[in-house]
DNA sequence: ACAATGCTTCGGCTAGCATCGAAGTATGAA
DNA sequence: TTCATACTTCGATGCTAGCCGAAGCATTGT
C-alpha cells in the first residue's frame, strides 16, 4: 500500500470508453441529461446511468435535477482541465481513435460535424474538388476559384447570400477519423443542405450518422464526380 | 463513435492499480528495473512485464536496456505532469490513501516531481518570482522577463542552453498537496540541481523527499528571497 | 386518475483482463 | 561451456465490470 492520492480510481472512471465519451461530450461546459450522453456514448439509458453514478460518486460530475430531467455537467475546470492534459498526451503519442466504438462504421463513411459533412466522402469531396481546381488550398486556408464558382452554382447554391455573412465561405476542418481535411464553412453547409434536400442521404436520429441511399450515393458521385 | 484523441486508452493504462503504483514510483524521474516496479507494486515479475509493456507501447515510459537490466521511466515530462494533475484532483476529492506516515509532512514540504521540485517551498517559489516580475503568468503558460533572466545567471543557469532545447523554459505544475501551480521546465529542473549543488537538500532514498538542511533551507530562502 | 417521460435499480449474462506458475530467451560471470 | 541472473512469453484461471432486459420510482401533463 502506498500514500498518497489515488490516482487509479480517477483515472480508472475515464478509462472507461463509454464514460470517456460523456466526459469528453461535457467538455463544452454544458449540462446535457442522461438520455443525451447514453446517445452520445453508445450505449443504453441505464447503463449510462449507472456510469454517471460512478462518475458522481468519484466527483467528477455533478448532478442538477430540475423537474422530471437531471442534467449532468463537469464539477469544474479542473476535471476540464485534466480531460485537456489527457487528450494532448493521447495526440502526442498518436492515440488517435480511427478505429469506431462498438457498432458504427457508418459514421466513419459520413457524419455530421456541426453542420457540414464529414467522413470518408467528405475528405473524397474536397479532393475532388481541389484536383479540379474549383477550390485551391493555401495552407490552412481554402479559397473558391471563379470555374469553382460557376459549378457550385449549378446546383442552385447562392453563392451571393454566402458572401454576405460573416462567415468564411470556404473552410477546411480536420477529420480525425482520417486526419485527412474536409470542406466546412458556409459551402460546407450549403452541400450538406443539397444533400438533403435532394434526397441523396439522411440523418438517422440521434446520431451523427449521414446515412446515404444507394441511388443517393451514386448520384453524389455522379455530380461531384468522384471515382 | 467519437472521433478524437483516445484519453480511454490513456486513462485505462493508469487506471489499474499496479500500473498506478509504478508509475507514481517513476514519478521522481529516476528509472527502475523490472524487478523494483514489481515490489513497488506488490505484484510478480511477470505480471509487472506484462503491464511494462502496456505502458510502453502506451507511450507513458521508455525502456533502456543495459547489460541484463532494463531501466524504465517515464516518457518525458509531459507525463510527470499529467500524473501529478491527476494527484492534485484525486487529492481534491478527498481520494487519498490516508496511511498518514511520518514520512507525509515531509512530501508536503518539498519533494522531486519528475526533475523538478514540488511542495510548499516551489509554491513559494513562484509566488515570489512571480511577485517580482521575475516570471510573468499569462494563464497556464509561464515566461521569463528580461530581469529574470539576469536574475537565473546570477546562479551560473545557463539560460542559453536552455533556451535551445526543444523543452519549454517555464512551464507551470499544478501541486496536489497545495493546489497551486509551481516552476516545471527547463528552468524548475535547473533550480532543482542547483540546489542539489549547492548542498541545501538532498534526496532522501527510496522516497521522493527532498529534505533540506537546516543551514540549507536558510540559504535557499535568501538566495531566493522568500519570506 | 391515468398515461407518458426520464431516470434508476435489479438480475443475470458475458467478455476482458489481471494474475500467477511454468517454460523460454538473453546477458554476464565462473 | 555451464551456471546464474534478469526479464519475457505462454497457458490457464478466476474475478471484475460492463452490458442489456425488465421492473420500479418520480415527475409532468391531460
């Protein structure tokens, strides 16, 4: 037996996949229910519920009831914190998850990430995109050319009402499933939406899944001319 | 499920118990063999290989070998520093291991964390450094003014040598017996061997106690002008 | 009062992992 | 070469902990 603080039952709560899930979703400093972070790890209701216990009862969680919902949220930043160092040291050593948890390899084909599209068929998009010169990437940066410009509209993207916003047009967003970058900003969105509303692909409820048809997906191809 | 940096994997190394007693053994930057981890952790030499080369391929520490011995130790500071945030929360939430020994106000006093020094007297290192404008605290990230680094030469600290190797010269540490931040770095591990040098302390063996002479902590306290 | 929602508790199943004995490999000494 | 030391790998075992279905509370809405 040795003194001291004990530093395995801390980090034996986060060793766990599903409790590091909700952890690293309470991150943002949010309180989310129990039903959120269940969808959030995986996993059912009450098996999160017996994880939040766990991660209450260790103090790194606190509860908040408030009506018929209890809302579950980091104790402070220090527990934010330690969550911060943890994920530096885990990228430094390259431990980075490509590998999907236990049942969701859709999500590595295609996901939503805020409110573009991410995945597989994101990155193939924007390489796509950039082998035909329609976007040029700068470094970080990515920029519409003018031929970029006249495709884009094509597809009744409104080009102007992007310009308009504040918000960057083009953007690229790194994909840790591929470490590879995919298209955000406001084109990001736009292709997402046409996606949708041309009837290519869904979103299946509760989770970031962009789940295509099989027609959808070909016709994706087919207009964005990927292989 | 979630793409990311995998603190699971991270967390779930030190989560067991064996591993966590190895590991806070390392923690004073010195390497072990096999043998030693194994008694530290109370568990058989093959069961201690086993976890060894989890760690290792983990990334957490590093194996030399040396004629038939092979030395471990941790991977760099940046674990030293994880670990000990994990203590500072662990401590927070009253998760301690409370076998009080005679040995404990002495660890709270001052004590090696990774090459650096920890404990009360760090604390009020920084405090006083950062008092006289010595070292500016912008956040997390610790730097050295001009002043203070006239100040570091005036004990023979080679700044110059420090400044080239890719390690930060200031970093900040947080403290689990004070919940405080003290000096990491370059610049902590060069304070530590001077005051190895100079004869104030010593290391007390088989522990991470730096036990100062009585003469030695007057010296140190005016050399650093502590209260 | 009744139904619906949100969450917890219970019971049983299963997989994974820590653990150790024993055998195998590598290095150094006699 | 032969023995001793240091460590790793293999195989088997036993326990823990995550997981889910079903049932049980609690709160809100109708």
């Amino acid at each position: 037996m040795k003194e001291g603080p004990d530093i395995a039952l801390i980090a034996s709560l986060i060793g766990d996949p599903a409790r590091a899930n909700m952890l690293t979703a309470m991150m943002d400093g949010k309180a989310y229910t129990a039903t959120e972070l269940a969808a959030e790890a995986g996993i059912t209701q009450q098996t999160a519920s017996t994880h939040l216990k766990k991660l209450e009862t260790g103090g790194l969680i606190l509860q908040r009831k408030q009506g018929r919902h209890r809302y579950f949220a980091l104790s402070d930043d220090q527990v934010g914190n330690l969550l911060e160092s943890m994920m530096g040291l885990a990228a430094a050593r390259g431990h980075v998850r490509t590998r999907t948890g236990p049942k969701d390899p859709a999500l590595r084909r295609a996901r939503v990430c805020y409110d573009h599209m991410a995945g597989e068929l994101a990155v193939s998009l924007l390489d796509s995109l950039i082998g035909r010169d329609l976007i040029v990437s700068e470094g970080e940066d990515l920029s519409l050319t003018d031929s970029g410009g006249a495709y884009f509209s094509r597809f009744g993207i409104d080009l102007d009402s992007l310009n308009t916003s504040r918000r960057p047009v083009c953007k690229s967003c790194l994909d840790w499933s591929m470490r590879r970058s995919h298209l955000a900003g406001g084109l990001g969105k736009a292709v997402l939406d046409h996606t949708y509303a041309a009837g290519w692909a869904r979103r299946v409820d509760g989770t970031r899944i962009v789940e295509f048809t099989r027609t959808g997906e070909t016709a994706f191809r087919k207009a964005f001319d990927l292989i």
